[in-house]
C-alpha cells in the first residue's frame, strides 16, 4: 500500500519534500499546490508534478501560460496526507480545508504549537506520534537542536542545555531581506524561541537560547554548552555521535572545512541537488568536554534539515511503520543521507 | 607635568589613540611613526601631528612627497611612553628598540601577553600595574569581556563565564578579508582565545569562551552566560550596569536599536568622530536572570573600545594617577564617554 501524499506550498521547503516522497517506495505524490505563477511553478511542471492551484486563482495561472492539473479541493480529495509548506502562519488558516476533507496533516515549524497534536522528531519522540491525525514538524533550527540532544540524551542524559543560534539572515533565494552587514539581535529579549520550541518535543527539558541574524544566506551554526548527567569522556561522546543518524562529523583539521562556505562547497562537490546536506553536521575540532560539560559547534543547512523528518512524519501519521529506526533507515537510504565521518 | 607620548603604528587602533592623546591635559603628543606613505600618513599631517618614519623609510616617503619631522628613534629620545599600535606580534621586534631608548611601554592585545610585565584593563587590575615599565592593553573582544566581569564581579562576584563572540569579519577600511557570505568557526578548536586572554588579567576566573567570524565590518557581538556566586534579582544587575564606566544600556524596545548596523547609526547621529562607540554597550532587553545565572547580549565597536584604557595605561606606567576611578573619570570627561542608559 502506497500513501497518497499532497504538498500544498511549493517554495523552500515544499519542494523539496515532493522531490523526497517521490523517492520513497511506500509513498505516492498526487500533486503539489502554489499560489503564485512563478519560476519555482515552471519547475514544478517540468519536473512532471501535477500542479493545482485554489479555484481563485486559476485565471492567474492561464494568463501565465501554466497548464495546471486542477483545483486545491481536487488535490486533497484524492490525498490521505497532506504536507502543508505554506509561509508560516499560513497553514493554520488552510487547517479547516484540510479537516473538510479528512486528509491526515504534516505542518512546518513556521506554524505555532497548537495548530497540530503534537510537535514532531523521529528521533526524539516518533513513537508518541503514530497515528495522530496531525503533527508540526519542527523548525530548522529545533531539528538541529533535538537531534543532537536525543542523540546524546539516549546515551547519557541531558540536564541542561544553553544554546547560541548564528542564523542565515536569508535564504539564497531571497532577495528583499537583510541584514546586509550588521549583526542583528533576534530577538534582544532573551530566551530566544528556539528553546521554547525544543520543549515542544522534550516538555522537561532546561534550555535557554539566544540567536543573532548575521549577513549569509548558506547555513546556521548553534554553539551548544549541554549539561550532561554524568562525566563523560570525549571519546565516548564521539563514540554515540558516530553512529547516530542524520548527524555527519565535520573535521576542520582533517579536511580544512571551518566554514559555512566550505561546507556548502563540498555538498556541491559531493553532487548534492541543489547542494542540499539535510544532515546535522558537528565539527569533531570543537567537541570539548569539560566536567559534566560537553561543548560544540554545529551548521544545520535550513533549507533542507527538516526533509527527512517530513517524510517519517508521513510515516508515523499514517502508521506505515511503527519502528523510529526502520523508517529512519528506509528515509535516509532513499534520500541518500549519511551519517559518521565526513570525507 | 606633561608626560610625552609617542605612538608608533598609524593604523586603526594608532589614529585614535593619538587622538585621544591630544585632548588630554597631562599628556603631550611626541609625534606619531608609520612605515607606509598611505593616505593615513596624509591624515596625521593634515591633522598636525608630527610624523616621523624608520630612517630606512625615509627615502619611500620623500618620493610620496610626504614631509616628516624626523625618524623614528629621534621620536623616540623624546618620549616618555610609547604606545605600540603596529600591527600584531610586530610589536615585540620594535620592544628592544624602545628598551634601548628607556621610555616606557604600552602595547596592544595583538602580542602575546609575556611582551609586557603585565595585561591591563583599568576596570579590572589597575593599582596593580601601576609604575610597571610595559603594559599590554587586552584586544576588543577581550576588554568588552573585562569591562563587563569586573563590574559584576566587584557586585556579586563571578564563578564562571560562557562566552560566545560572534565577530565582525573585517574592519570598514579592509578589503582584502572575508567572509563575505559564511560563518566561520573562528576557531573550530574550543575554546577561543579570548577566554584565556581574559586569564591573563583575571587568572582565577573559570572561562571559556566560543567564537565564529561573519560577514560584517561594524562592531562584534557577545552572548554572556555569567554564573554567580550568589542569587541576584535583574534589578540589582541593572542597578550595577547604569553606574558601571564605559559601559552604555540600550534598550532595544525602546530605541528601535536591535542590531550593530542601528547603534552604529545612532552613534553618527550623535556626531562621533569616525562613529566610534568606546563605550561597551549592553542590551537591557536581553538581560535576564535565572537562578544564579546571567545571560546577556553586548556589543564591541572593535576600533575604538581599547582607546580609553590606552589612555589609563598611559597614565598607570607614567604614574600620572594613582585612583583608577580619577583616571577613568578624567579620561572619559576629554573623550566624551557616556554611561547609563542611551538614549
């Protein structure tokens, strides 16, 4: 049995995920929606995905010259999920349409708490998930933090984490944000949200975090000083990150990635699409542990981090697999991701 | 008395030193020293300082069609102190040159700490240099760190600081530097630099700090996690900062100030010379307490925050001034410096 899968959004992150469900052998993608006719439609025709558009806005996209396949209503009666990548805010509003027709719903971190169940990461909390009628995966930057906390969490237990968010001030697509040479405060009131949001998933949990927005559009780097329940050594620490999934391990000295830049770089060697690394990545030179203190850097690339997660959120709403490590593995063998070393 | 004061290296930090020289009443202006005929040399004649060269630099600034007053050891003989602002590490191949004239020194944060009998920041260890034959005045980074520990320490006393310095990549005037669109880890190895260049002053303080470089040339930014020894309401720590010297309040909700690029304005629309903010500002919105922690947001304009305490080194070598309080209230009266809140 193959799950019907509609994507109503198409920019950033919609794309990407009808990209990864046409990967997936348990998954059918029916179709994408977009509002506006713009480049990013062309490419979704080109790429020969059935394209609908809300009723209103079929006169637009004729006048466009883009042949679309029918209306936002047709798309999700034939869906059993829909994944909503509309801009932030704006899947709340499409929530009762998606009730109408009975579609389970996958919404993005752009979305407040309440708008799904319960907020999601299949390596924190897939099991609690299965089923629901609709969950929120979390946002880029939450991805990047529970994923490197579950990880160490399971292994040897999480007190306390305190967290510096270095965000991207814009995606490379965007070209009517900024900051353009500033460091911006974001927000000045601390904590920032990112903590609040972990504990969306991880309710128990002492964070707190502070972000600035800085000028690059490639990817955002945490500094994270996580209290651990015991002393640990760093090899143990490297030991667990090694082997967890969707967490590759940067070496600077190794390979001469210190940047943002060379990382990006490097996925483009590597033939990456669209130089997409959804995968955390960790720079082993960083890993410190000090006491009960492990210290680090890490990049998350915001456009793609939260793909993965999309697709296990699909599974886990429409219980095709009930084990967080097998659709993990079925995900990542799909999608290409790696895990350990980067070389 | 006057105390004669020589500064060689003309750059950044040399310029503004001079400056401030200039509008002290117990200093007097020797002249200032550069080896390149560049359009900074120009701006030390235009401003009337006497400027003298190495003698085997002579010839290349005659060519320029520059006028000189004499070479660099004829400055030299001339001075009491001399404040080394050339270009990091250069200074400790210039240091047998200025033992070799007996003048006093006072070096910058670019050489390592054993070129001088002590590291100095007026707030932190001021009667403890005094009279000393060389002094090392920290970097930026570093004295935005001092001047917000020892005012807090002094209060509530201070276990341990987790620092994270996100810094601007290069100064306004560089062009030859990056990022220009990634953040680096700056280093990848932990800690940074900075926290033991703060032990150089404060050798009992458990510090470490973690650092990345982006694109922006304005000022840097600190993130503090300061563990206290005892619990502080954020009032009592406001109650501090507003009286602390050299340190200014922003208030981002209620200025409109949020990010570097916003106090860089304000500071033009105050009509600083050059723009320059020495004063280390502080974000009131980010302030927060939470048990025996303090978290806050700072921000360090890099070429000119070292200047006042320059000006203290000056007098702690020369003994000019016994009282740190008396010479911090002297040298922030000529230079114009602020405290409290900004607005």
């Amino acid at each position: 049995m193959r799950v019907r899968v509609a994507i109503n959004g198409f920019g950033t992150i919609g794309k990407r995920i009808a990209d990864a469900v046409s990967l997936q052998d348990d998954m059918e993608l029916i179709g994408v929606s977009k509002t506006r006719p713009n480049y990013e439609a062309l490419a979704a025709v080109r790429r020969g995905y059935p394209l609908y558009v809300p009723a209103d806005r079929l006169e637009v996209f004729e006048e466009a010259g883009i042949r679309v396949a029918g209306t936002l209503d047709e798309m999700l009666s034939k869906a059993d999920v829909v994944v909503d990548a509309t801009p932030g805010g704006v899947g709340a509003k499409y929530k009762p349409v998606y009730e109408e027709h009975g579609v389970k719903m996958v919404f993005q971190g752009g979305e407040k708490a309440h708008v799904a169940e319960a907020s999601f990461n299949t390596l924190c909390n897939y099991e609690e998930t299965l089923g629901k009628q609709s969950l929120r995966v979390v946002s880029c930057n939450t991805t990047g933090l529970l994923r490197i906390i579950c990880s160490i969490h399971k292994a040897f237990g999480v007190k306390a984490v305190r967290a510096v968010i270095v965000r991207r001030g814009a995606d490379p697509k965007e070209n009517k944000r900024g900051p353009i040479n500033s460091i911006v405060l974001n927000p000045p009131r601390l904590p920032s949200h990112h903590g609040e949001d972990v504990k969306t998933v991880l309710p128990w949990l002492d964070i707190m975090t502070a972000a600035v927005a800085v000028p690059t559009t490639l990817m955002h780097v945490h500094f994270l000083n996580v209290k651990l329940e015991k002393r640990v050594s760093r090899e143990d620490v490297l030991g667990v990150l090694e082997n967890s999934p969707r967490i590759v391990i940067a070496s600077a000295s190794g390979t001469g990635i210190q940047s943002t830049a060379e990382l990006v770089e490097y996925a483009r060697d590597l033939g990456r699409a669209r130089y997409d690394l959804p995968e955390l990545v960790l720079w082993e030179d960083s890993i410190t542990v000090a006491g009960n203190e492990l210290l680090l850097f890490q990049a998350v690339h915001q456009e793609s981090i939260v793909v993965p997660e999309n697709i296990d959120a699909i599974r886990a709403v429409a219980k095709l697999e009930t084990d967080p490590a097998k659709t993990i593995e079925k995900t990542d063998k799909a999608l290409g991701l790696r895990r350990g070393w980067l070389s």
